[in-house]
C-alpha cells in the first residue's frame, strides 16, 4: 500500500488550516485569473498576446535570476520582456530571486530571497509590485507560509480547488493549466462549477506554445480558457485586482502599525 499519498493530503490540510490570512471574497465572484510562473518568453510573446486580443491581463510570478536563461522550460524572459508585460497591462509578481524552494534553505534565507527578488524587479522595471508572491514548485512550509504572510499581500501555491468564501490570503489555491485541447472538458467544468460557487478561480501554466513542455499548455487550450470564462460572464482580472478588493476593507479596520509590510 502506498502511503505517500494519504501523508500528503494530511499535510495539505493541514497547512491549509493553518497560519490563514482570511478575507471575504463576498459578491466578487465569479473570477477567474491566468497566471504565468518563472516565467518563459512564450508565457507573454504567445500567452499574453492571446490575453490582450481577448481584452484580458494575466499574472506572471517572475524569478529574476531566470533572466535571459534558458531552460527546460524553453528561453526565459530578457529584460526588454519586463517593459513590454508592463506596457500591455498585466501584473509583475514575485517568485524569489533564484527560484529556490522553501524546503531546500532556512526559513530566514527563504525570506531574504523573497524580498531580494521584490527589490530587484523594482529596481530594474522602476514599478513597485502589487505584493503578489507564489512559491516557487509549489513547495510550502508552515514557517515558510507564516513568514512570507508577513512581507507580502498575498501568497499562492498549486493546490487545486477554488478560492470562495473566506480566501486564505496567505495560501491561494491555484489550478495548473497544462497540455492541449484534450484538457479542454476540465478547464470547462472548472469554469462551470466556479460559476456555481461565484468564487474565485485560479489558472497557473508556464510556457504557452504548439509542443509545449509537461508544465505548460498549448494556444488554442490558453484561449480556450480565456474564451469560455468570458462566454459565461466571469470576471478575468489580474491577481492584484482582486486582492486589492479583499485587503481593503479589512486594512481599513488597522491601525497603521499593524498594516501589512509590503515594500514601497
């Protein structure tokens, strides 16, 4: 008998209920954001372009330290790509700087690298971000998600399901978005039951091309997605417009010593 997969589920409820960062979702729903992680040339040269002719943004999770790199994900972003994501209207979030995973480094180091990337896509686009993190493999420690709950406005991982009644801030749940076509009846009744629930429904991939690699998807299943959320009257925004929603009426309630520490 396997006993890996039980031990994983525990552990996922286990952090899933535990250091959360609450906030009502409320009438906002139904949502659906795109998001891009690391993030490949493709993610924006095709994904965005897709995003754009459809009148939607995304949100792409960037490591810095991927820059002009190339890996089995395909070409990373180069610089000029930071300009041109920005110029179309999409959102610049956080995946640390080196794309480490929580679980290979101390906490404290973890921290640093989460707030060095920050620094240094500010310092290189001359934008401060919306505070968006996600972990990079989706790794998360309770250490790791109470600190970081900390720095940022929000966290995300890749633990399936949808983000409805109280969303925990500090651990969105995502839903990847991989393959071609054939993953097309999935997207949709993701879409359908995220109707039902008026919650908030988050897609991740990395590369969008026709031979895309195991974690990313194709461009006629990204337009899919984006077509068919729109057909049934969802919201498409970014990450950061909806969580600016959520904080502000709960950072209304603070005083301005106890507001989230996000850098300016």
């Amino acid at each position: 008998m396997n006993i890996k997969a039980p031990i994983a589920m525990a552990r996922r409820k286990l952090l899933s209920s535990l250091s959360t960062r609450p906030a009502a979702l409320g009438a906002c729903g139904s949502i659906v954001s795109f998001t891009f992680d690391d993030f490949p040339r493709t993610a924006l040269t095709v994904g965005g372009h897709i995003l754009e002719t459809l009148g939607a943004r995304g949100t792409y999770y960037t490591s810095i330290g991927l820059m002009d790199s190339i890996n089995h994900l395909g070409e990373q972003f180069r610089r000029d790509d930071l300009d041109a994501l920005l110029h179309g209207g999409h959102e610049l979030a956080s995946h640390t700087f080196s794309h480490i995973s929580c679980r290979s480094v101390s906490c404290s180091k973890f921290r640093a690298e989460v707030n060095s990337g920050r620094r240094a896509l500010e310092k290189i686009t001359g934008q401060s971000d919306f505070g968006n993190f996600a972990f990079p493999f989706g790794d998360v420690t309770l250490n790791a998600k109470t600190k970081i709950g900390m720095d940022v406005a929000s966290s995300r991982g890749i633990w399936g399901g949808f983000n409805d009644t109280k969303v925990d801030l500090n651990l969105l749940r995502a839903n990847s978005l991989y393959g071609g076509l054939e993953k097309g009846s999935q997207v949709r009744e993701l879409i359908l039951e995220n109707e039902r629930r008026q919650s908030w429904l988050i897609f991740y991939s990395h590369d969008v091309c026709d031979t895309p690699s195991p974690f990313g998807c194709t461009p006629a299943l990204l337009e899919f997605a984006v077509s068919f959320a729109l057909s049934r009257n969802a919201r498409v925004a970014t990450v950061a417009e909806v969580v600016a929603e959520l904080i502000a009426p709960s950072e209304n309630e603070l005083t301005s010593d106890e507001r989230l520490p996000f850098f300016k």
